[in-house]
C-alpha cells in the first residue's frame, strides 16, 4: 500500500506553530553534514546541544529512508532505541517530531515491535496521544500503534491504557495518514471480542466510505465487515441500516468503476444477519441484488454474490422474495453446471431453503435425490462431494420412502462405495466427506427397509476400522452416533460385540481426556447397554466396568456416571457386592449371585465381580476359605425331573430332604433336595435351580388361597375393605422363607455352628464354593434376607436387600406400593411377617448382628428368635 501524499498546504498547516522559546521550536534550517559512517550520526545524538541533535535525526532519518533492511538491523542493535526513549520525551518539538519520525520507520522490524511491548513505553505514547501538539507526531503515533496491536501482547497493553473510543475518535481529524493508520489500529482491537465497538462512530464510517481515497475506503469496508461479523454485530447492522449504510453499498456493488471493492461489500453483505425477529437486509436491496445476478457472468462474482444471497435466506420474508424471482430454476441450472463452484451454491442454496418449512414442498418440486445422487457418480472434486453428501442429508429427511421399487437400495449404493472405497480402492476421502457420508448412514439405517438388506458383518467392520484409524475426533464422534443408532439391531449388535469391543474400546479410552470424545463415547456406551443385554455384557467384560469402579466419582462426567449406573443395572451381583445394597428397582429377574461376607478388596476385579455365566471358570477349591457364592438362577431349562433323586435322609449334614414346607407336621412330607454330581450341581448353577423355581410356584399358590379366603371373608361380612394387602403377602412371604431356612431336623437348633457345618457340608458334595441357593436348607439372616429379594421380586412385592457387618443382612419394604424409598424392616427371626419401622431403636437392633437361635417351641413354623 503506497503512503498518501499530503498537500503542500496541508504540510504548512500541520507545522505552524507559535514556539514560546527556541525549545519548542517546530522548524530549522538543515545543515549539510557529510559523514561516511552512519553509527556517527547515533554519537551525535547523545550531544547536548539541541541543535546538533535536530541536525543528527534530520540526516539519520534521510540515511535510514535509502538504507537497505541490513544496514538499519545494524543501525537499530547500535542502542538506537534507547536513545530515541530519551529524545521522544524531549522539549525541543523538531527533536520529538523526528524521533517520532525515525521509530515510525522501524517499527516495521520485529526486534523493534517486541522491545515496544513494556509499560514504559507506553507511557510515553499515551501522554504524546493526549497532547496532540502535533499533527505529524499523532500521524506516527498512530502507525507505531497500527504495528504494536498485531502482537496479542502489544495490543493487551495498548487496550488498557487507550479505549477504542479515543483511537477512533482520531478518524475525525481531516488527515488521510492519520486514518489510514487509525482504521488499521481499529481492525486489530476489533480481533479481540472482550472489546466493545460501542466507541466506534457509525456516522463517520459511513461518511468515509465515499472517501476519495481507495485505501481508506477498502480499510473502512474492512472495519465494517469486522465490527458486523462479531458475535455482538446485530446492533451494529442496525445502527449501519438506520444510517443508510446498505444502501450506500448497494450502489457501489452497481457501479462496475468500484469493481476493486465489490468483495468487501459482499463480505459485509454476508455477514448481515436477517432472521424472523430482526430484518436488516431491506426488501429493496434484496431484489437489487437478485437482478445484480442476472447480469454477472464472471463466475467469481457470481459465486460471492449468491452466496451473499444464500445468507440473506434466514428468515420467511427474504425467502417468499427469492421464490417470487423464481431462484430455483436458477438453482437447478446451477446444480446441472459444469462448474462445480456452482454446484456447491447450489448445494447450500438447496440446504438451506429445505430448513424453511414453508419452502420445503416447493424444493422438492424442482430438486429430486435422483439429481443429487447422479452428481455423486459423476468425476468431481471431494469438497463439491461434501457439499452434495450435505444437501443429500438434508434430503433424506424429507424423501419418502419407495419398498415397491426394487432400485430403491441402488439410489444410495454409492454412499456405501464411498465408506468402502478407502480400502479396497485406496482412494483418499476427506475426513469431511467421511463425517458426511456416515451420517447420511445414520439417517438411513433408521428405516428397517435399508437395515435389514445392509450386510451387517461389513458394515459393522467399516464402520470399526474408521474408527480405529480415524485421528479426527468429529469423525470418531459421527461414527459413534452411527454405532449407537445400530445397536437396537439384533444383527448389528452381535456383530459388534464379538469381535469389536475390545478394540474399540482399547483405542477410544486413549482419546476420554477430550470432552467431546469422552461424552460420545459415555453415550453410545449407554444406549448400547441399554438396548441390548448382550452389549452391557461385552461392555463388562472389555474392562469398562472395572475402569469405572476404580475411577472417584466426583472425576466421572454426568454421562459416565449413568454409564456406570446402567452396567450395574445389568450385573446387580457386582452392584450388590460393591455397595452391599439392592434397591426396590434392582430386581432380581433370572440369574444373580452374592457373596455370604464381604471380600476384601486385594482380589481381582473378575475374582470380585465376575459376570455370572464367568462363575465357574475361576477357581474356588480353597479349602480354607470359609466364603461361599450363593447362586441365583432361576432359568426353566433344567427340570427336577431331570437331576437324579435319592431318598429322604434325616441326615442333616446331607443333600437329603427338606423341612416341611407346610404347617402341619403330620401331613406327608414332600420330595426334596437330591443329592447331585459335580456335573449335576453346574447344571443348578448355570442351567437354572429347579428347586427355586418350585418356591416361586408354591408360593404362588399360597398367595393365590389366601386371596380366595379374602374374597370370601369380605363376601362374608359384606363390607368391600382390602382384606388381601400388601402387609399380609409380605406375612406368607416371611413365613415361607423361614419355613425353607430353618432346617430339614426339627430336633436340630438353628446355630450358627450348626450352619457352618451346613454349608461345609455343601462345599464339599458339590466340591465348589459356588451353592445354589435352592439347595439350602437351613439360613441365618443374610441367607434368609436374600431367599426373601429373590422371591419378592417374582411375585410383584418391592423390598430392599442390604447387607450389614459378619454376614448379617435384612430386608427393607414400603407397606404404600406407591413408596419409593422403604418405610419398614421384615422380621424374618423372632416374629416373621412383623414390620418394624425404620429409624426406631427397635428397627436398628434388629438391624445389627444378633446370635440367631432357632426355639423349640416354634418348630412347625420355622420362626426364629434372637438372643
């Protein structure tokens, strides 16, 4: 940019002066001086004389104007800044013009921008600012601050010390250089966004735009189009519009003279913000500008202005005069050119059209996928396929669906191509054709149609590997909403989850310290787990429960801690031996297992939460382990008929028979527990427990009685009253499960010495420390507590399991069904069936561990007391 040259009158004027004493001074007569070594000219300037030293910067100023860049790097490590820190603040006015004069020059040079960067010289900027006793030394002033607020630091310094009210306040001033430098200072404050352009005269921006200097008027335009683009820049193109501003742009965008700026305007044009409660852009200026583009046919003006014009289609108005003009027979052609720049218009064109509601039918009269996916055969560039594959996902929420036309798969096959073209051709997609292409995917594989006849296991491995290889986070989070998308699919979350998690996951838990990455990841982990069973399991067994189980709580986002919540929800096992607790939601449904007393945390996560089908691969043969896994399975696969029987034995010690489960001890008692191989007793644990499966069926059938009496009794009595509530099926429930748990010999006492041998005994006929909990016979409280969870939650009751110190556990329930949060404890010892309320000292007595002692008197009920 060449400097603009001042008249003479100008320069008289900005130097007339009326000097008090010889110091202020605003003029002299130049000496001739010849001296063959510049650095001279720097001695000369640390003399004392003032006159010597007007002489010395008027010569070194005329040196430094001819020398060549080396020789004034030279000149400026010769301390010549800091002689000039001295001369800026001198008395003489001839001395501070030309050092001004001098440092406007090499400010240029970075060394010299860098070492302006400190308060002090600040300080001697802002008071020569303020003074303005001189128009030459603002003009420098000005041009020294156009240099120092490119660097973030110079500019941090500067804003501090001079808001951008009195830097613009300078564009008053009838000087060209003055603006120029001036409009430059402002772009670079505008960079920053903490700055309010609140300071900045519209009126006078809008005045020199017509100013007869082109590079003030390009540098106006730029600070127009700064101050209009910032997140802020609605008020401002209001303030623009009152003034006249866009019409004043409109009329230069006409005039082909003013070709030089017509980009600046476009720019400033695209930037205007029409929407349904604000309309900046007038009606007028809309339609100028839509026959503007009928005259053009410079494909690069094109090319801006419809893009200006594709910006201005954010509200229904601007819209309603777009189509009045007929804009998509233009669109159409621009869509069917040879030029791709056009189809790219056209492509936001048509994307942004379709977001109109009013519009939407109107679009898709002139535009059809078939058009849009027929481009995509076609040899273009991969930015004009990104901006198809954009329009075309803006298409396909609109497209209905043809299940007629056999071609239908074939309009989107080339989709497919592309998401396997990568490997199998080696073509190089973008990652933004990627991001494009997989979630035009997405959309489709929503609709059953297209998912059923995608090849699972290949789409899945595509999906996968770009995943492994992708380095784009946005790409890894689209892929992950793909996955997420797929997973409500039988097909594609089996493929999936046997060959793919482990990978997937080894690879994304290196990318979790990105937000973004982490959250995506949160949730696509938590709607596969929540959609299949099967994924929670994969997810489990990859290592991510184990990964968030050892992870504090407060460091887990939001979405992690559902994440965590919801594969506890699928292993409540784990749940429960984590937290030692079962709430009235986890229920109990098939398969479940607990530990009799809390393990220590030195085991191994799958030694401690194993999934339960992973029970028996681990090794529990030791001897001296007194703990014992209770096995929960309630599976019909496996039949009592089908386990070989034996007889009746009163040997306590034995799989022999079970206690009467009835009340009466004369009636004949029922065929029971059998006694089983090694192979046999797996087949309880894993296949199912026949034997559980028998208690949920009697208890059933107890219910059912005494629902029949109370119908009866109320008939009876002839009053309706709930006879049949909540507190009496939690009475039969109490009483059964103390019926199955208080031994098979009513001459035994229910001790804990006794159970121990009980459960040695087990240990060692099934030769493993995982038991079915079918095959108890006799329980102490936790035993009980827990035979009671399994069997409420099949019958429709809610209860709480909470597990307490040296094997000890209770169950908590809500009498109200509409409760959420239990209100008693059950008695299962001294009175079974009794509700005791919680938060009474009653309630926490029997919530600590008492010695259970089975009474004599109450053998045929199995009820138990404490002592």
């Amino acid at each position: 940019m060449t400097k603009m040259k001042k008249t003479s009158s100008q320069k008289n004027k900005r130097t007339k002066t009326t000097p008090s004493n010889s110091l202020q001074e605003s003029h002299f007569d130049p000496v001739k001086i010849d001296i063959e070594n510049p650095h001279n000219l720097l001695f000369l300037l640390k003399c004392e004389d003032y006159k010597v030293q007007v002489q010395a910067l008027y010569h070194l100023k005329k040196y430094l104007n001819k020398a060549n860049s080396l020789t004034i790097v030279l000149i400026i490590e010769e301390k010549l800044l800091d002689i000039l820190h001295t001369l800026l603040i001198h008395q003489n006015l001839c001395i501070r013009k030309l050092s001004y004069g001098i440092l406007s020059h090499v400010i240029e040079y970075s060394s010299v921008r860098f070492t302006l960067q400190d308060s002090s010289w600040t300080e001697i900027f802002l008071e020569a600012f303020t003074n303005r006793d001189d128009l030459i030394i603002l003009e420098n002033i000005m041009k020294i601050f156009s240099f120092i607020t490119e660097d973030e630091v110079g500019k941090s310094l500067l804003t501090n010390s001079i808001p951008l009210e009195k830097i613009s306040a300078c564009l008053d001033i009838d000087d060209p250089d003055i603006r120029k430098h001036t409009l430059k200072t402002i772009l670079n404050y505008l960079e920053d966004e903490k700055i309010k352009c609140d300071g900045v005269k519209f009126e006078t921006l809008v005045k020199l735009i017509d100013s007869e200097y082109p590079v003030i008027q390009q540098l106006t335009l730029d600070v127009l189009h700064g101050m209009m683009k910032r997140h802020d820049g609605m008020e401002a193109q209001l303030k623009f519009k009152h003034l006249g501003g866009f019409n004043k742009l409109m009329n230069y965008l006409e005039k082909p003279e003013y070709e030089d700026i017509h980009p600046r305007i476009m720019k400033i044009l695209g930037c205007v913000t029409d929407n349904e409660k604000s309309e900046i852009m007038e009606t007028n200026n809309l339609r100028r500008l839509l026959l503007l583009s009928r005259k053009i046919l410079n494909v690069d003006k094109l090319e801006q202005l419809w893009n200006t014009i594709i910006r201005l289609a954010h509200s229904r108005r601007n819209n309603q005069i777009l189509m009045e003009y007929n804009v998509m027979e233009t669109i159409k052609s621009f869509l069917n050119s040879s030029n791709e720049r056009l189809i790219i218009v056209a492509c936001k064109a048509i994307s942004q059209f379709l977001k109109d509601f009013d519009q939407i039918e109107n679009v898709l009269a002139h535009i059809s996928v078939d058009s849009l996916t027929g481009l995509m055969e076609q040899n273009i560039t991969g930015r004009t396929k990104e901006a198809v594959m954009s329009t075309l996902l803006s298409f396909l929420k609109y497209h209905t669906l043809d299940e007629n036309n056999p071609n239908e798969m074939e309009k989107f096959s080339f989709i497919f191509n592309i998401l396997t073209s990568s490997s199998s051709t080696k073509m190089e997609v973008s990652t933004e054709l990627m991001r494009e292409v997989i979630t035009c995917l997405t959309i489709l594989a929503q609709n059953s149609f297209y998912r059923e006849r995608l090849d699972a296991k290949e789409y899945i491995e595509q999906l996968a590997r770009h995943l492994l290889e992708s380095g784009d986070d946005q790409l890894s989070i689209t892929i992950l909403t793909c996955l997420s998308q797929l997973v409500y699919d039988d097909r594609m979350c089996q493929v999936l989850c046997d060959g793919y998690i482990q990978k997937l996951w080894e690879q994304l838990e290196k990318n979790l310290d990105k937000n973004k990455v982490s959250v995506a990841v949160g949730q696509f982990i938590l709607i596969a787990s929540s959609a299949q069973e099967t994924a929670a399991n994969s997810f489990i067994r990859v290592g991510i429960l184990e990964w968030l189980i050892g992870k504090n709580k407060c460091e887990l986002m939001p979405v992690w801690q559902s994440v965590l919540n919801r594969l506890l929800e699928s292993h409540l096992s784990a749940k429960f031996t984590l937290y030692g607790r079962l709430e009235f939601t986890d229920l109990i449904k098939e398969r479940f297992y607990a530990w009799r007393y809390k393990e220590s945390n030195d085991k191994s996560f799958n030694e401690l939460y194993p999934l339960y089908e992973d029970l028996q691969k681990l090794s529990y043969e030791e001897e001296s382990d007194s703990n014992v896994i209770y096995a929960v399975n309630l599976n019909q696969s496996t039949s009592r008929n089908s386990i070989e029987s034996r007889t009746s034995s009163q040997s306590f010690g034995s799989l022999g028979s079970k206690r009467s489960s009835t009340k009466k001890g004369s009636e004949e008692e029922k065929v029971s527990r059998r006694k089983h191989s090694l192979k046999d007793t797996s087949k309880l644990a894993l296949c199912g427990d026949p034997f559980l499966r028998e208690y949920v069926n009697e208890l059933l059938g107890r219910l059912r009685e005494e629902e029949r009496n109370a119908i009866i009794e109320e008939a009876n009595i002839g009053v309706a009253r709930n006879v049949f509530d909540t507190q009496k099926q939690l009475k039969i429930l109490a009483n059964f499960v103390c019926d199955q748990l208080s031994g098979a010999d009513n001459g035994v006492p229910c001790t804990k010495h006794y159970f121990d041998l009980h459960i040695s005994d087990l240990k060692a006929e099934v030769r493993s420390r995982i038991i079915p909990l079918g095959l108890l016979r006799l329980g102490m409280s936790f035993e009980r507590s827990l035979l009671f969870k399994v069997l409420a939650d099949q019958i429709g009751v809610s209860c709480a399991l909470m597990r307490g110190e040296h094997g000890h556990g209770w169950v908590e329930v809500a009498l109200n069904s509409f409760d959420k949060v239990p209100t008693h404890v059950v008695d299962l010892a001294h009175s079974p069936g009794k509700l005791i309320k919680l938060k009474t000292p009653e309630a926490d007595q029997y919530k600590s561990c008492p010695k259970l002692i089975c009474e004599q008197t109450a053998l045929n009920t199995g009820r138990m007391s404490f002592n």
